[in-house]
C-alpha cells in the first residue's frame, strides 16, 4: 500500500523483454534504498511492482503480461522519468489516500491551462469507470495523489500547485500524451451514474495484442492514466 505522495522521480535505465513479458531497471535518482530488500513494493507510475534485484543505483523488476495488458508501463521507453515511493509502513505519515497500486483502466489527458500560480488539467476517464469519480474525491494519477475539482461526465479536473508540477512528471503531461491514474474512495465509496455508461466495460486490442479500453475515436492519440479504486477495483475485460 502507499499514500500517493511521491517520494523521487526516477528514471528508466532499462527495458528487457524475457519470455513474453519484460524486466524492467529504474535508476531512483535520490530516493534512498537502504532500507529496501529483495521482495519489497515500490510504487512506478502509479504501479506497484515488486523488486527483485538491488544493482546500487536502482532496482528491477519484473512486469507481467497482466501488467503491460492493464498499465502503460510497456509504453515507457529509455530515459523516461517516472514518480516513485516506497511502500507504507505504520510508521508512515498518510499525507494523500490509501493508494493500492492496482491497475483498472486507463483514460486520456483531454486538455490544460495555467490556473493562477496552478495548472488545470481535464482528464477523461472510461465511461465505465468514471462513475467512481466524484466531486472533492480523490484520484491517483501516475502514482500522485490528488483531489478531483470538478466532474462533468466522463471527465474531470484537477488542480496542480507549483510543488507538485516541480517534483512529479506532470509538467511533461500535454494533451494526447501518456500518464497513470486511479480513483480512491470518491464519495464514500457510492457512484455517480453517467448516462448513457455501459454495466461492464469492453476492450480493443492494441499494439502486441495488449488490450487496451475504448474510451473515444481509436484514431485519437491519448494519454493513458491508471485507474484504480479503494472500495471497488474494477477491472476491465474484453466483452
């Protein structure tokens, strides 16, 4: 479990694919590692993934077909930045909300604009999954624990101060690139109906056979957001 306050940026030292799926080495830039062991979570873009080698400078781990089927991960390519944090303990200061690091869907950067000293971005989220996403509720997007503005719909807005801008990759976001995201505990845990939303989601399949949610025009470049929730994970399969 994590609480959605990220920790270090890191970077992406290496992708291997191995016997169908990948290995993946992040550098943790000034994220320490001294009290991580073999077999400890580490938050990656919102994803929790489990360590399995300690090379001084980073880890590895292990990224399953499951995985690249339900998360961006399998998009990252060398060099790309990502946020991290370590896993909770109960000595741990819960600064954001109870983030799993489970995948349910993906969604897309719709549009953003500067908001005073903030950032205002609008993201739309599969219409099946959007109905867990409510007004003063909270999100996790790549791993970032936020709280959600305003909902319309499918899409919804989030307000992101300079701090967040400065020590996340938000600031590489733009409209029609790629993130993570996930819905916390919105309203208790009650949904919002959406006219219109399907009972159950569907998927199309994407490059390599990855599946990937039909959230819009497929010809429509997007940028992908992990979503998933506390009190009900939904994840979404091919009808």
């Amino acid at each position: 479990m994590f609480t959605g306050i990220i920790q270090a940026v890191g970077e992406v030292a290496a992708m291997q694919p191995s016997g169908g799926d990948l290995r993946l080495r992040v550098r943790t830039g000034k994220l320490p590692l001294e009290d991580v062991a073999l077999g400890d979570s580490i938050c990656t873009n919102g994803v929790c993934l489990t360590v399995i080698e300690l090379p001084g400078d980073g880890y590895w781990a292990d990224v399953s077909v499951e995985t690249l089927n339900f998360t961006t991960l399998g998009d990252l390519k060398t060099g790309a930045r990502v946020n991290l944090e370590k896993a909770l303990t109960p000595q741990s200061r819960l600064g954001g909300h109870i983030v799993s690091g489970h995948v349910d869907g993906v969604g897309e950067v719709v549009s953003l604009h500067e908001d005073a000293r903030s950032t205002r971005f609008v993201l739309r989220a599969p219409a099946e999954l959007a109905r867990y996403i409510a007004h003063k509720g909270s999100i996790c997007v790549d791993g970032t624990s936020l709280t959600v503005n305003a909902v319309t719909g499918a899409e919804f807005e989030l307000n992101i101060i300079p701090q967040t801008m400065a020590e996340t990759v938000f600031g590489e976001y733009r409209p029609g690139r790629i993130p993570p995201r996930q819905p916390g505990q919105p309203g208790g845990g009650r949904h919002r109906p959406i006219p219109g939303a399907p009972a159950a989601g569907r998927c199309r399949r994407g490059p390599q056979g990855r599946r990937r949610p039909l959230t819009g025009d497929p010809g429509q470049a997007r940028l992908y957001a992990h979503l998933s929730g506390q009190r009900t994970r939904l994840w979404i399969s091919t009808a």
